[in-house]
C-alpha cells in the first residue's frame, strides 16, 4: 500500500479544503456522487482511491452541475499519483500465484530500465537488472506507454521474495514521458522508396563493405535479405553492414536481435557493438521465447522509429523465425502458412517514410537446406528489396567476401546511387561476371577512382 505519511498528507490538505473545493477535487479522482454527503465522507472516498483500495468510478453527471471548472490541479496530480504507488506495490502476481506486497518500512527506491512488454493481461519490465518488474495499467495509461518502449525508473522491492514494482516512471526511449504521449502510430507512417544510403564500408581495403556498397547498396528503410547456405559466412556478412552503419551513421540506432544463437554469438555481438542494443535468445531457450524476444526487439525499433528516429533493425536469422513460428503451429515436419505470413509480417515493418523517420530491417535467409528450411526460402525470397548472395563455391575456397555478385542487387538502386557510382556498377558486371575476379579487382584497388580506371 502508499506510504502511510504520504497519505496523512493528503489527508491534512484535503481537511484544509472547502467543502466545495473538495466536491470539485473528488470529481476529477473519480469519486462516486461527489456532491453528495459530509465533507469528511469525501474525503475517504478519496483517500481509498489514493491508497488504492478501491478503484475510480466515470465521472458522474447526477446532482447540480459544477459552477466552475478551476480545481486544485496540483492536489489531483498527487492523489493519482499515490495511487500508482500503491497499485504498484500492491501489484504483480508470483508465479505462485501470490500477490506481491511491499513493506511500508521499506522506502528506499531501487533505478531500473528495461523493454515494457504484456504477458497474460499483465505489464512487466524486462529489466536490465535482471527479473521482472511489475508495471501499473495507470502508468501505461497516464504516459500512454506501449509495448517496447525503454522505460526508465525506480523500482520498490519485497526484501523476503525479490518481487518488484515500478513506483515512478523518468525517462521513455530516452525522452521524457511527456514527450512520448503525443507520438504518432507506427502503423500511420506513410512509407515512401528508399533514397538514404547507409554506408557499410568499415574504412580502409574493406572488400566487403565496398562490394555491397557499390553492388547492392543498403538503403534506410530497406527489407534486406542475406541469402546464403549454410558455412558460407552469413552472420560475418550481418556484422559487416552493422559494423558500417555503426561507423558511418552516429545517427543511426542499431538494434540487433539474435534468435536461437549460440551462447558465445551473442557474447560477441554484444562486446562488438557498444551503441547497439542486443537482444538474445539462446539456442536453449525454446521456440516460444525466441518469438517473444524478436517481436519484443521489433516493438522497441517500431517505438523510436515513432520518434521520428532511423532504425536499423538486424536480425539473426529469418529462417530460424519462421522454424519458431512453426513450432508454435504444432505442424510436425511441414510448414504451416501461418509461419510463413507472421515471418512477411515481421519483415514487412520496415520502410522509409514520408515523416523523415526509417526502420531497416537486415536479415539472413538459409539456401540449400533440409526440406522444411528449402519450404521457408521459397515462401520468403522475395520478402526482400536488397538481396545479397553467398556463393558456397567461394566459401569452400576461402574467397571472401563470398559474394556472388549476379544474384546480388538493390531494387531501384538507381534511387540510392549517384550516376558516378551506378555506372561503375554497371561496367562491373558487364566486364567481370565471374565472382573470384571482381574480388580481387576490390582487393587490389582502394578506392572507386582506382577501379574505374582499372575498368577502362
């Protein structure tokens, strides 16, 4: 429940009210019939709302209408605000079933953050401390918090279970809550083409960086798919433009979620990513899980491409999505189509927009592989508008960047390309269709300069 000197508080300041400035207050809390009874009845009424022990009715239109709109905001603001105190320390159910009840001795607050998500009806933290933090509806509804958003706060704690409630609420997606309550809706972005280049070359003689640059150039708001077999380098590939993103474009939010990864990738990610935010399911975890996690880390990407932000959204892999999302069809060995369309779904979230914001999506898509992998290529190949191939004839010898360069390519690059840099291109694959030549004409040069001229 509240702290007890909160509400003697409020009790004092209410009893210093009129009965008419009480009658208005209890309105605007919820009171039932606040112009009916004794002043001392009001304010029980409104204490019990504060405390949480019993809820806020609509506002009621019986008895004479107000004769002044003015209220004492201020007072109102702090009832309200006891109550989320107290329905978030009354809050959340244990997996035992029992309902969590903070201490009124304990009064020290615990700083939290986390990605907010809704489980059976419920709103938690997923807290970067580690567990879950219960979250209030009147916190969601007063900052008008939606599912990904990074929420920053303090927690109060039950010291004999652990169990946590969030008490306040400071920052959302790094704003103020305030800010976040006027947003748009991710699903009101008009998308438009792609038109902003994101750089993947990490500097240097950066083959790969430099192949995709010029060949299958990433755009903000494309569906970027890498198509390789398996061992031929697909995630090295993902790390490559991530890393370049990283480097070039300060401006850019990385998010990467890895779903079904090994324990050590996603170690590595982490350690090799400082502004990005990782977000790992590992291969341990079960199907259930690395959905949940992908469609969390999606929600986040969705929540600051709302703010008007660009977003590069990397995901490791598609297929291993989809393979989760079939687990969840019971199908046995056959694909369901409803794996297939919640995994167009997911990719279809990216897109340029005519707001200025952008959310990227870069994935990996497995080639070559067991019946049900095979059936998931064929449903997703064409997901994508950037396609980058991995030849698993140059993987096996060691050339690399295993590009195949005939298969790789950016819809409407003539878009996202200067007309210096598209004729290059051009003159690229008309002079070298072999992969292992072009590769080695990007290793010998340095610069796009050096490889034109080579090409004359």
């Amino acid at each position: 429940m509240a702290d007890n000197r909160l509400l003697e508080e409020l009790n004092a300041r209410l009893k210093a009210k009129s009965i008419y400035d009480i009658r208005q207050v209890a309105r605007q809390v919820g009171v039932p019939r606040p112009t009916e009874g004794r002043k001392e009845r009001l304010i029980e009424e409104i204490l019990n709302i504060a405390s949480g022990r019993t809820d806020p009715a609509s506002q009621s239109a019986s008895g004479a209408p107000p004769k002044s709109a003015e209220y004492d905001r201020q007072l109102v603001v702090d009832i309200l605000r006891c109550r989320e105190i107290s329905l978030s320390s009354f809050g959340a159910e244990s997996s035992e079933g029992h309902v969590m009840q903070v201490s009124d001795a304990v009064v020290s607050n615990e700083p939290t953050e986390g990605l907010l998500f809704k489980s059976d009806g419920v709103w938690y933290l997923n807290s970067v401390n580690g567990g879950e933090v219960f979250v209030s509806d009147s916190f969601v509804t007063r900052f008008s918090l939606r599912e990904g958003d990074y929420v920053k706060g303090a927690l109060r704690r039950k010291p004999d279970s652990g169990l946590a409630g969030l008490v306040n609420v400071s920052a959302v997606n790094g704003v103020l809550p305030e800010a976040v309550s006027s947003r748009l809706d991710f699903e009101a972005l008009a998308p438009v083409y792609p038109i902003k280049k994101l750089s993947s070359s990490r500097g240097g003689n950066d083959v790969a960086g430099r192949m995709i640059d010029l060949l299958c150039p990433v755009a903000a708001g494309q569906r970027v798919l890498v198509v390789a077999p398996h061992g031929t380098g697909k995630t090295a590939i993902l790390k490559v433009i991530a890393e370049g993103i990283e480097k070039n474009h300060p401006e850019v939010k990385i998010i990467v979620a890895l779903i079904d990864a090994r324990p050590e990738e996603a170690v590595d990610f982490k350690r090799s990513f400082k502004r990005a935010d990782v977000i790992a399911s590992t291969m341990d975890a079960g199907a259930r899980v690395h959905v949940k996690t992908a469609e969390i880390a999606l929600e986040h990407a969705k929540r600051l491409t709302e703010l008007c932000k660009d977003v590069a959204f990397i995901l490791d892999d598609l297929t291993k999505l989809t393979l989760a999302y079939n687990c969840g069809a019971q199908v046995g060995s056959r694909l369901d189509t409803a794996a297939l369309d919640a995994a167009k779904k997911f990719i279809s979230s990216a897109r340029n927009t005519e707001q200025g914001a952008s959310l990227t999506i870069i994935s990996a898509l497995s080639e070559g592989g067991d019946e049900i992998e095979n059936a998931v290529y064929c449903g997703l190949k064409d997901a994508g508008n950037m396609r980058i191939t991995l030849s698993q004839k140059l993987a096996r010898l060691r050339i690399l960047p295993p590009i195949d360069i005939e298969k790789s390519a950016a819809s409407g690059d003539e878009r996202i390309l200067t007309r210096e840099e598209l004729d290059t291109a051009v003159a690229l694959r008309r002079k070298h269709e072999d992969g292992e030549n072009v590769i080695k004409l990007f290793e010998n040069t340095s610069s796009y300069e050096e490889l034109r001229s080579r090409l004359k």
